[in-house]
C-alpha cells in the first residue's frame, strides 16, 4: 500500500479528516496561560481598549483559511472581582459587532460563580449575525476566566464546519 493511502486510511480511522486537510496547516499558538492549536500560521497584534470602564491591553492571534476566520484575545482586567463586567461587556461588544441573533447561549447573569472571588466559568455561544460587508455569518463564540485573566476563541464562517471546531477546542491547554 503506497504511504498516501496508508496516511489516508489513517486519518480516516482516527476520524481525523479535517485535520488532515491540506486547508488546515495545524500549529500550536501560546496566549499568555493559554496554549491552542489553529489550523493557519497567525498574525498576532496588540491593542487598547475599554472594556466595563476599564482600559487595558488586548493580545490577539488570528488567521484565515477554508473561508473561516480564527481568533484567539486575551485581556488582564484589573481586578479579579471586575471579571464578570468585563466579560459582559465583551460579550455585548461582539454579538453587537455582528449584528447577531443568539441561537445557542447561557446568559451571563446565569453563570454560576464561586462566592466573593468573582471567578466565571466557561461562557460558549454560537450566533448568527453580518460581516462588515453585509454577508450572512456564523460564529462561534468562547470565553474563558483564569484568575484576572480573560480569554475569547472564536470562529467566523458563513457555516462553520463541526469537524473544524472540534479540532480547534480539543486542544486548549493551560499553563
């Protein structure tokens, strides 16, 4: 058996396909705590921004490929207790952003949070909304906490592929 049909058969078997795809060129990406794979090489930035009162710096890492686009941002809030405001606002900012409808979420002010030290769980939502241009898109949307710490990943699509978000979440590792 010739080695492309062996990789293949091998990718199938592991139900790997879409990470197997010459689309997808898989790398890991470290953010501050956060460690991830995305299936492109990314262009990173950093920029101020005003979240819940608050200025602070956000770090990002993001790139496009098999027309979706993939992002991973990060921000220090000032305070552990101020956490849930900004995520709030973050919240707010993107879905307004897009001009989204929610079609699968778990509102904030639901989230259990351990007493008096304003921790929030993991927040994952996937909504349909606009691009800039004005094009139907589908996005999914996530936010982690750790300690002052926000994360969001997220994956714009005109339809994201199941096989490429699971790919991109299973392997979030943290420091």
């Amino acid at each position: 058996m010739n080695r492309v049909l062996k990789a293949l058969l091998l990718c199938v078997a592991g139900g790997q396909l879409v990470a197997c795809s010459p689309t997808y060129n898989w790398r890991t990406v470290s953010l501050k705590q956060l460690s991830m794979n995305l299936p492109c090489k990314p262009d990173r930035a950093e920029r101020p921004v005003q979240l819940a009162g608050q200025t602070m710096v956000m770090s990002m890492a993001g790139c496009e490929t098999g027309g979706a686009i993939f992002a991973v941002s990060h921000v220090q809030v000032n305070a552990v207790t101020q956490t849930r405001k900004v995520l709030e606002a973050w919240q707010i900012e993107s879905l307004a952003n897009l001009r989204a409808q929610v079609s699968a979420a778990t509102p904030i002010s639901q989230l259990p949070s351990p007493p008096g030290n304003g921790l929030v769980p993991e927040l994952n939502m996937t909504v349909r909304g606009q691009s800039p241009a004005g094009e139907p898109l589908q996005a999914n949307l996530r936010w982690f906490v750790r300690g002052a710490e926000v994360y969001h990943v997220a994956v714009y699509a005109a339809t994201i592929e199941p096989a490429v978000l699971e790919a991109l979440t299973a392997e979030l590792q943290w420091k």
